[in-house]
C-alpha cells in the first residue's frame, strides 16, 4: 500500500517536472525568440481585427493539451496582433519596455506566486515592497517619512492618492468617507487644470467626486492659469482637493508645483495637493530638467508609474501620500480571518483597494539593482536627449511644426504644407498617423492639441538610439512627401 503510493507520487511528480520543464522552456525559447528580434521588426503590422479575431475563435477547449504545446499555439495564433510596444521605435502614448532584470523578476514572481496583501502570507514580498518604496522615494528625493505602495499604475496610484485626500476632507467637514459614505454629506470640491489626465477623472468618479464635477481651471499651453486658479480657490469655503499635472500628457506640459503649493497653504479651509507624475515624476532624475519639479516635496500625495519610464513591465505604478493615516483610512479591510495570528509586521493590503495583489515589488526590485540610480540617470538622460534631437529635426522641416515646446520627453507636432488648412489640415495629420503606424518603422500616435489634430512621440524607452530617432525622422519624412503628392 505505502510503496503503490510512493510509486504514483514518484510518477506524479516526475509528470509535473516535465510539464514545468517543457512549458517554461516553450515560454523562455520563444522569449529569446521575441526579444532578438524586437529591435529590428516593424513595430506594428498590418492587422485586420476580423482576421485576428477569427485567428483566435475557438469554443471552451473540452480537454487540455500539453502546457508546451499551449504556449506555443498561442503565440503562432496571437502572433500577428503582437505590437513591438516594448521595442525601440514606439513612441505612441507614453509606454516604455522592460530592462532585462525586470523581466527575470517578473517570471519569478509568476513561478513563485506569492500574494502580497498579507505580510504572513509573503514576508518576502511585503519587505521586498517596503524596501522599493524606500528606494524610489530616495531615487526621486521624496521625504522617506512619506508612506509608498505599488499599484497597477498611475491610476490607481491616483485613486489611491484621492482615496487619501477624501478621508482628509472629509475628515475636516466631520465625516468618514470610507465609514460613513458621502451620500447626504457637503459634496468635496476638486480643483484641476483643462490637462486633468483622463486616469484622474476615473480615480475621482469612482470614489464619489465626481469625473466631471472637477471645476477647471485654463490652462495655456498646457500650464494651469495661477490667477484663474486662485480665483477657484478663493471661492470655496471649506477644505478643497487640488489635482496637478506634473507631466501633462499630450504636450508635456507641467503645472508649477512650488507656486501652487504656496496657494494651497494659504487657503484657509485647507487644500490636499495631489501631483500625477505619471512619467514627469522621471524629470527628478535629470539636474537640467529637476527643477520642473520644484516643490514636490510640498505635495500630500504623488502617483506615478513604472511600467512606463522605469521600464518594468505591466502592470506597475506607485503612490506616494504624505501622511499614510489617511491613506489606511481610505482602505483598512478588516476580517478576523486575515488578521488572527497576523505577523509583526506590515498588512499591504490596508493600503491599497485590493486584498490579494501579485508580487510587484520583485520587477522593481531587479531592475533598481541591477541598473542602479546611475543606471536610470543614463535612461532618462538619453530618452531626453533623443527627444531633443527630434524636436529640433522637426522644427527644420519647412512642412512641419511643433504645437508644444518639448518641456520633456513629449514631442508633439503636426505636418503643415503649405496650402493645407483648418478641417483639410486635421484630416491630413491624421490620415498620416495611420500612415506612419501602417509603415512599421515607428508608431506614433495622434492627439488634438488647441483644436489641432496633432501627432505625438514619446520618449521613454531604455532601448532607443540615435538611429531609432532617425528612423522615426525618416518615416515621418516620406510619410510627408507621400502627403504632399
Ligand atoms: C499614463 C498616465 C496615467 C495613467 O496611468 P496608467 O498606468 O495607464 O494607469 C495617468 N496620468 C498620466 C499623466 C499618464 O501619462
């Protein structure tokens, strides 16, 4: 009896060491595969999304097949939809790749599987988070009493710093918003610039603010209008929740930090300063391009992400909130269940809107060590360099021209031949958006800036090189001369 069960354990595991072997070998060849050829392949191809979706169609499998033969079926199937977004030439949105340790991290932290929310339930991945947090604050010199967590990304980090901000005001007007809930409650106001990035609207429609109960204030080239701001202020009452852009998204524009913080303090209801840094929070790590960010360190709270300039993969963001009391109140679950026998230590969890969360910290933590802050210097550093280089190619192009100054790592132009105009003007722009995402040499993306239909590149890829940036100029080139004729 004990040696039949013996021998189906033996045979057991010997199948599961095989399925581990062949299906993690199938992923790790075809990884090698991909990543030899990201450099080179055109970043995006020709795809009809009936073809892709019919290449894909399939009922509910009965049965299984091998773990191997999935993985690879997969990625022959999927294969034409993949986009080379992680590769140098994508300069649509503001994504970025991910650094080989990164990658490794991120695999480990599949193989291992620990869920993160609960110090008992990982002490190595609640530690390895508190250590991360540390280092970003240190990497963006934010104060190191500031409470930090990983998030999925910038929105949620935005929730999580809104979450924070209502309790506080709330708070003052004598509630408990997480508690209580706001229904019947003195509604909060929330102050932001026409640039509000559309994450932030989400973050305070799904706490209760309100996504369009944002009062706006203009904002000129893309920087809030101080006076239009202090005007808003001056006509609230009570305390009031302040949302900046330090990084605005189409342009790159950033909203002054210091001057608003100075607003803020002096407003007598009390202000919460909410900073999304989605990428501009990266401009810390550049001494000609720090001071963007002068007064951070004033702000109650500042999201940003990692899978975008820090270059780990999806998904990944971080919050920071100055005071973590706040923050706790938003999202402290309790269950006896989780709690009894909990460890000595820190509950993830009580600071984030889920319970159980994958393990993060693991990417972050490679990357950071295997790059260093000088490692991330020479990223950031070179990204803005190439986004230098592209916006003065743009502006000797007779037939193109900038519709912002590159504050950062945002280029955002348009084609302007002569003879072309208003309506025509738009339907040509983004008829070459399509154009030059069709060409594969580069992806850019479009946007509409000051009613313009416009085109943007971003630059925040540790993968990209002089030569990328050429190519890009390139294709934007014939693209152009295509346009012309
Ligand atoms: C990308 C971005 C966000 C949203 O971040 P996700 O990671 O997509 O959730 C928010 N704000 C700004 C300025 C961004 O660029």
């Amino acid at each position: 009896m004990a040696e039949t069960i013996e021998r189906q354990t033996n045979e057991l595991r010997e199948r599961e060491t095989q399925d581990y072997r062949a299906a993690l070998g199938a992923a790790h060849e075809l990884a090698l595969a991909y990543l030899a050829g990201l450099r080179d392949r055109p970043v995006s191809r020709r795809v009809d999304a009936a073809a892709i979706a019919a290449a894909l169609a399939e009922p509910l499998p009965e049965r299984g097949i091998a773990p191997d033969a999935a993985v690879r079926e997969w990625f022959e199937r999927a294969g034409p939809g993949i986009v080379a977004s992680s590769g140098p030439r994508f300069f649509g949105f503001v994504n970025g790749g991910s650094v080989p340790g990164a990658i490794a991290g991120d695999w480990l932290a599949a193989t291992i599987d620990q869920n993160r929310g609960l110090w008992l339930g990982s002490p190595a991945a609640a530690e390895t988070e508190l250590v991360v947090v540390r280092w970003l604050a240190d990497l963006f010199g934010l104060p190191a009493s500031w409470s930090g967590t990983l998030t999925s990304g910038a929105t949620m980090a935005n929730l999580v710093g809104f979450a924070a901000a209502r309790q506080w005001a709330a708070s003052r007007l004598g509630f408990d918003a997480a508690r209580d809930g706001l229904s019947g409650q003195p509604q909060i106001p929330v102050i932001a610039s026409t640039e509000i990035h559309a994450s932030a609207r989400k973050a305070l429609g799904t706490l209760g603010l309100g996504r369009d109960a944002v009062r706006v204030v203009p904002a000129p080239g893309g920087i809030i209008d101080l006076d239009a701001f202090a005007q808003t202020l001056a006509g609230i009452d009570g305390p009031v929740i302040v949302s900046a852009s330090a990084g605005e998204v189409n342009g790159g524009a950033f909203d002054p930090i210091d001057a608003l913080a100075d607003r803020c303090a002096a407003h007598p209801g009390g202000a919460w300063l909410q900073v999304d840094g989605a990428f501009g929070l990266f401009a810390r790590l550049d001494p000609s391009y720090r001071h963007l960010l002068d007064g951070i360190e004033r702000a109650d709270s500042v999201a940003s992400d990692a899978h975008k300039w820090l270059n780990v993969p999806y998904d990944c963001g971080f919050a920071f909130v100055n005071d973590e009391a706040w923050q706790r109140a938003a999202f402290e679950s309790d269950a006896a269940y989780l709690r009894a026998g909990a460890g000595p230590a820190a509950d993830l969890d009580h600071l984030v809107p889920e319970m159980s969360q994958r393990f993060r910290a693991l990417a972050v933590w490679c990357a950071l060590k295997s790059l260093g802050r000088a490692g991330y210097q020479e990223i950031v550093g070179r990204a803005l360099a190439n986004a230098r280089a592209f916006a003065a190619w743009i502006e000797a192009q007779s037939d193109l021209e900038l519709l912002a100054p590159a504050t950062l790592n945002i280029v955002c132009f348009r084609y302007r031949p002569s003879g072309l105009d208003g309506p025509a003007l738009d339907a040509a722009n983004r008829q070459a958006v399509a154009a030059i995402q069709a060409d594969g040499r580069a992806f850019v993306t479009g946007t509409t800036r000051d009613g313009k239909a416009a085109i943007r590149a971003a630059f925040d890829n540790w993968m990209t090189q002089e030569d990328d940036v050429r190519l890009l100029s390139e294709a934007v080139r014939d693209i152009g001369d295509r346009l012309q004729r």
